[in-house]
C-alpha cells in the first residue's frame, strides 16, 4: 500500500511535470506566431530563420 506522503509527491512532480510541458508549449505557439513578423522587420533570409 502507498502512503498518503508518497502520494502527495507524486501529484507534486505530476504537477511540476505538466506545469513545465505547458510552458514549452506556450512557448512555441508564441515563437511560431511571431516568427512570420521578426523575420519581416529583420529581412532575415531562410538561414537566418533557423
């Protein structure tokens, strides 16, 4: 059987887990959408999109 404190740690690095994923994906979606704009107002070419 587990115990009540193992439990708890456990939905604690769930949540730390899944926090974290959450903000990487925030993160592309922002990157993605603003990519269009920077590489317009920068002239960058294809190389320097990457």
């Amino acid at each position: 059987m587990v115990s009540s404190q193992s439990k708890a740690s456990r939905w604690l690095i769930l949540m730390v887990v899944s926090t974290a994923l959450l903000l990487v994906a925030v993160d592309m979606t922002v990157l993605y959408t603003a990519l269009p704009t920077l590489t317009l107002e920068l002239d960058a070419d294809a190389s320097q999109k990457l």
